[in-house]
C-alpha cells in the first residue's frame, strides 16, 4: 500500500478495539516466566556450550599476540576463537566500530576472544588464563581536547541556516549565549545483549535480541561472509534496548564463531562489566547556544553549535536538530562538528539528538525568558511555529504545542510559582521548572502477513519486534479493529525473520509504522475475504466476527475455509513528510526540591504532556512515557560514564557505579495525552511517544532546581558537588 495522500475515514475509526485502554497481551507470558528470552532459548535437543568474551585491554593498539595454551587445557573447554586467528572481517552497514576480528584495538573491551566450555564457570574461569601482549598506541579520549580538531562530518546534514544570524543577533537589543553539556550516557537495559548460533551445515539459526531483525541479518551475513538466506534469525521478547540493540552486536557474532569452532549451539551474554565499553553508547556533547530577541519576547535570532566525538567514520551525535524546528526566529543557524574520539563506538540511544540537545536548548530557553522578564510557559508560546521556521513554505502537518504547555500550565498549578530561591520548607527548597518536548515523526516501510483460520481466529506475523514498549498488544488491536474482531481472536508473532520485513523498533517509529503495515495487510485480508464471497469489497462491514454485505451476514470461520485465506501487504510512504513537517510535540513540568544541607535535589512531582497524534493504547502509551520522563530523571540528576581521560574506557562500567533512578527517586508522575489525530501520518493517524516523553525532561529538572536555589547548572549530570556551595544556611 502506497501512503500519499492524508489518511480519510476508515476501519480504525471506529476506535472499539484501537485506542483502547488494553493491557498488554504478552503481559502473562512475562510475568510467569514463559516468555523466552534471547539467552533461554531451549528448542532443541542438543546440548548448550557456553561462550565467554575477552575484552581487549587497551584502548587503540594491536595484539602483537595471544597466548591461548593455559586456556585451552582448562576444565570443560570445547574451543578458544581468537580475534587474529579470525582475520579481518568485513564491517556491517550500521556499525562504525568493528565487532570481531584481526588484530587492531579501536577501543577498549572490543572483543577480542571468546573461550567456548561445557559450563558458564568453565567458560569464565579459562577466559581469564589466556594473556596478551598488545602494541598500545596513544589515543583521544577527551572531548574538551578534541574541540579544536573537531571537523564538519562529511554527511548527517551538519549545517543549516536562515536569514542573517550574525547580524541579527548583534542587532537584538537581548541578548543571550550560554554553552552547555551533557555526559556520555549508557543504554543500561535490563537484559544483556545475548546471542545462542547453531549452525545445521552451512546455514546459521541465530536467537537473540535485537531491534531491527533485517539490519541485524543483513551485517551478520556480511561480518560472517555467508549467504543472507542462510541467516535465520529470531527476537520474540527483548529486556529493553534504548537503540543499544539498533545495530548488530558482538555477542552475535562471538556466538556464530564459537558454535562454528566448538561444532554446538553456542550462548553468549555479555556480562554486565562489558556493556558499557563493548557496546555503543550515547556521545557526550558541548553545546553552544545564542538567542537574539526583541523586549516583546519575539525571537530574532536563534543559533545552535554542537560538538561531539566518535570512532573515525563515525557520525555526530545530533543535538542541534531540534532547534531547526522548535521555535520562530527569522534568523538562525545550527552546526555540529566531530571529532575524533577512541573511546568506544558513540551511536543511537533513546531520542538521539533531541534529548542531549533539548537538555541545553531548553535551559537556554529558561535563561533568556527571565532575561527578558517573559514567564518561561509564555515565552515559549510567543515563539510557537506552524511553519518549518529554516523553510517557511513547509507547515507542520498538525502542531500542538501551545496546548501542551497551556494544559500543562493549568494542571500543575504553574501559577504558584515563586521567584528563585523564594519557597522553602524548613531544609528543603522548593522549585517548578518548565520545558518543551519535541521529536520527529519517522517512516520505514512496514510488512506483515495476516492469515485467518477456520476458527475465526487472525495471526498476524511480521519480524516488527516488542522491546517491552506493546507492540504485540497495538498490533492485535489494529488487526481486531480491521477485521471486526474482539482481541482474544487475534494472534501475534514478532521478531522471525521469516516474516514480512517490518519498520522495526527505533526513533519511535515502531508504532505508527507497524501498525500501519499491519492495516495494509489486512487490507489485502478483506479483500480476500469478500472475494471468495463474492461481495462488493467498497460496501463490506467486518464487525462482531462477521462479514456483512447488504443482509447478507457470513461469519469470519465459515468465510475462511478449511484452507483459510491470507493477506500480505507493505505500507509505503509517499512524500508527505517532504510536503509537511511531520513531529511530535510535549511539555514537561517538574517539582524539585534542594535540602539546603546536602545539596540534594529530590524529584517532588512530574507531568508530561503530549502531543502524538492518535493514541494507539493509552496504557501502554502511558507506560512509554513514565519510563522515559524517569530516564530523564536519571539524565539530569545521576547517569554518567566517566571517562578515564588516559586509558581511554568507561571507568563505572556497572550498575553499581553507573546511576540510574530507582523507584525512591521517582515520586508522583503524571501523563496527558492531547486528543489528536494527525491524517497525515498514516492510516493509523498516529505517531510516537517512546522518545517524545524522554525529550526535555532533564532541562525541566535544572530548570526547576535553579527556581529552587538560584544556582543555574549547565553541565550535567546536575550532583550535589554543583550545588552545594551556593545554598544558603541551613535554618
Ligand atoms: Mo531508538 S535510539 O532509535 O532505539
């Protein structure tokens, strides 16, 4: 199905399944422990050797050798697979760093072995007795340093403008320049990246846990050098991935290799300790933001300079890519600039761009409304947009970000707000902070197949997959919707590469996307179906299991046959994301509160508002943005990967020195969703909300702990340490 022109009346309308409030259809599986996840795949009869990865232990460098010997003679050792002995590989698509292979070192705990036994502890205990003797190199590893070499990236869309930016801005009678940054940040999932590989011949079955079954088949099948058809892979469930299972991992390829070398299904998890350095994570930034405005609050001027780090052929993190959309201003501009770091490989996590680049651009946008004397809610009202401010031609298909904020406003008593450092409660300092949310709407072509039974009963299967967001739930809903069914007929089965190639699960796009090729497919099901009966498919009402036609009723089972019918069918966009600026737009507001003695912010209070066209489930919607509005806590007040500046790797590279929120930290969160329907987006006429709710979190945190204390903070993440010298005496 082609999608070019704005969605009108259809089956999903009727809203009686879609849009309902439907708890999670794989909820029991979870719960009870019979969802099968990537490392407890037990569907086959062959017995599991357990692979253990090696991390290299420099940061850049060769292996001048590996000694393997004491290894290979421990306890229960099936195999030892060595980087060099492997050779170098060809690189997948999407990854910048290599995985597996050879004998360079590009970053830090880059897997250079995996040692194959009978049990985990085998496995583990021989790892440690293989030795290496590395030529190390120096490496970059400080973004600050680095700034000055930083370059314009080659590709990624680095530089846009309008207007005159520099001579606007000296001619604002306020002006306003900050810089800002944020830390490299890590995904930190509950389930390792984890891979079992069992090779029959030549061809690999491999269960895992990814977010994007056909990017990981494709890399695979060229790391490995074999055959793309030859690759099966699956991922049913998945423990979360927050873009850290976007691209092929190591664990994958370790797995391959070793069941190869040990001639048995091999598991390979990597362990916590190894995550961190191993896999990707988000770069940190320096950010750079200049405001121009008029005494009215009308912005004039508005420029955004961001600075990153990566692997070379790496790409930079794109803080600034809001800012070409959020606000008016008829002169502009926004650049970013890369260096090149030898830290481990800097890629996608939840909101990449847009939540680093809001956590500065929403502070600023705090800073310069009380330059000016503007309530910051009012501030940003003045400067709303309906037009693509770099490309005046271009509206927004459907943009509600003043009711975001004015709802937002109401429902939080935002009126109650003091002046900074004006509310205490005994030890406690009390503050509100406000900040934009704002996020684009993505498309990837989506297939599924949808097939009906003689029980009436639907399955749909695409290789769409579930990372804990719903998706097995909103795509039965629309498969219920399209057929005129109750939920409890239809099945779903994700994440097989056997299935129609789906949008997969990234940029919040999954669940428009998804569910739109879903509608299609059924689409193609109804068809079917009013063929075999000979209905006029225009006129058809698939409702309460039947198919109706004039007064002619036929319920779905009988329809269906003993043979039953099948529809497939991938949803295609036209070019109205081109013709129309296509986004998602919140607010978020926060209650803070600063024990003067300790310095301590504790989160009071929390509401995010959003605006995301229809809302497929508000459940699992709801749920998607309370987990990101928390790991925007997190952002703000403790996640960080502190970089050891000699040796080049994530020091804290656990959850027990990697900080992210618990339930104490997470107080009273609220979600509302704007009524909405955005047509052009898709059939469905809905968008996303899995990275909306992460966006501008943090900045709403500093915001309202500078409302708190007056101590403005401007590089996160915001401890006590930045505090703690400018409170006041404890009463
Ligand atoms: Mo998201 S960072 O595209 O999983």
């Amino acid at each position: 199905m082609q999608f070019d022109r704005p969605a009108t009346t259809n089956p999903i309308d009727r809203l009686k399944v879609v849009g309902q409030p439907i708890r999670r259809i794989d909820g029991q599986l979870k719960t009870t422990g019979r969802a099968m996840y990537a490392y407890e795949w037990h569907d086959t009869n062959t017995p599991y050797a357990y692979g253990y990865p090696v991390g290299a232990a420099i940061a850049k460098g060769r292996i001048k050798s590996i000694d393997i010997s004491a290894a290979e003679k421990a306890p229960g050792v099936l195999a030892v697979v060595t980087a060099p002995e492997v050779g170098e590989r060809k690189k997948g698509k999407f990854n910048t760093a290599k995985l597996f292979g050879g004998d360079q070192v590009q970053h830090y705990h880059q897997a250079i072995a995996v040692v194959v036994a009978e049990t985990f502890e085998q496995a583990r205990a021989a790892a440690t007795l293989i030795s290496v003797d590395y030529a190390e190199e120096k490496g970059s590893f400080d973004l600050r340093q680095a700034m000055d070499t930083a370059v314009k990236p080659a590709s990624g869309d680095p530089d846009s403008g309008a207007g005159d930016f520099d001579t606007a801005f000296k001619a604002a009678p306020v002006t306003f320049e900050e810089s800002y940054s944020t830390p490299d940040q890590s995904h930190a999932m509950m389930e390792p990246h984890a891979s079992i590989a069992v090779w029959e011949g030549d061809e690999l079955t491999l269960w895992t846990s990814s977010q994007m079954i056909d990017w990981w088949r494709s890399d695979l099948a060229t790391t490995l050098d074999v055959d793309k058809e030859k690759i099966h892979l699956m991922s049913p469930f998945i423990g979360g991935g927050f873009g850290g299972k976007l691209f092929l991992r190591a664990d994958a390829v370790l797995a391959a290799f070793a069941a190869k070398a040990a001639k048995r299904p091999v598991k390979v998890a990597l362990p916590r300790p190894f995550m961190m350095n191993n896999t990707t994570h988000r770069p940190a930034t320096i950010q750079r933001v200049r405001i121009g405005a008029q005494r009215d609050g009308k912005i004039t001027a508005i420029a955004h300079e961001s600075w990153s780090g990566d692997q070379p052929g790496g790409q930079p993190e794109a803080a600034v890519m809001q800012t070409r959309l959020l606000y008016a201003g008829e002169n502009r501009m926004t650049a970013m600039r890369l260096a090149t770091l030898d830290l481990p490989e800097g890629n996608a996590m939840r909101a990449p761009g847009e939540a680093p680049g809001l956590m500065a651009l929403e502070i600023a946008m705090d800073e310069m409304a009380e330059k000016i004397g503007i309530d910051p809610v009012e501030f940003r009202i003045i400067n709303d947009t309906q037009v693509d401010p770099e490309k005046t031609e271009r509206p927004f298909s459907y943009r509600n970000l003043i009711g975001c904020l004015k709802t937002g406003a109401d429902h939080f008593n935002w009126s109650a707000r003091g002046r900074p450092g004006s509310r205490r409660e005994g030890n406690w300092l009390i503050g509100m902070g406000v900040a934009a949310a704002f996020r684009n709407n993505i498309h990837f072509p989506s297939g599924a197949r949808v097939r009906l039974n003689a029980e009436g009963v639907v399955t749909v299967e695409t290789d769409m997959t579930d990372i804990g967001t719903g998706s097995y739930t909103i795509i039965a809903q629309t498969a219920a919707e399209m057929m005129g069914l109750t939920i409890d007929k239809v099945a779903v089965q994700l994440g097989d590469s056997r299935f129609p190639v789906s949008a997969g699960s990234g940029g919040q796009f999954g669940a428009n996307c998804s569910t739109a090729g879903v509608y299609a497919a059924c689409v193609k099901l109804r068809e079917a179906v009013s063929q075999k009966l000979g209905f006029n498919s225009a006129d058809v009402i698939f409702e309460n299991g039947e198919v109706r036609s004039g007064n002619r009723a036929v319920p779905l089972a009988e329809a269906a046959g003993s043979k039953g019918l099948v529809g497939e069918d991938t949803i295609q966009w036209g070019n109205l994301t081109e013709t129309h600026q296509q986004s998602t737009f919140g607010a978020h507001f926060v209650e803070v509160g600063v024990d003067v003695a300790t310095g301590e912010s504790r989160i009071r209070r929390m509401l995010a508002v959003c605006a995301a066209g229809r809302i497929l489930n508000p459940v699992t919607a709801r749920s998607q943005v309370l987990g990101a509005m928390t790991m925007g806590a997190g952002g703000a007040l403790s996640e960080e990967l502190a970089v050891d500046t000699r040796r080049g790797f994530f020091v804290n590279h656990d959850l027990a020195g990697y900080e992210v929120p618990v339930h104490a930290d997470i107080p009273h969160q609220e979600v509302i969703f704007m009524d909405e329907t955005d047509p052009m987006s898709s059939p469905m006429k809905a968008k996303g909300v899995g990275e909306l709710g992460l966006c501008g979190v943090s900045a709403a945190i500093a915001n309202a702990i500078y409302n708190a204390t007056g101590i403005r903070v401007r590089h996160y993440p915001i401890t006590l340490d930045k505090l703690i010298g400018g409170l006041p005496d404890v009463a």
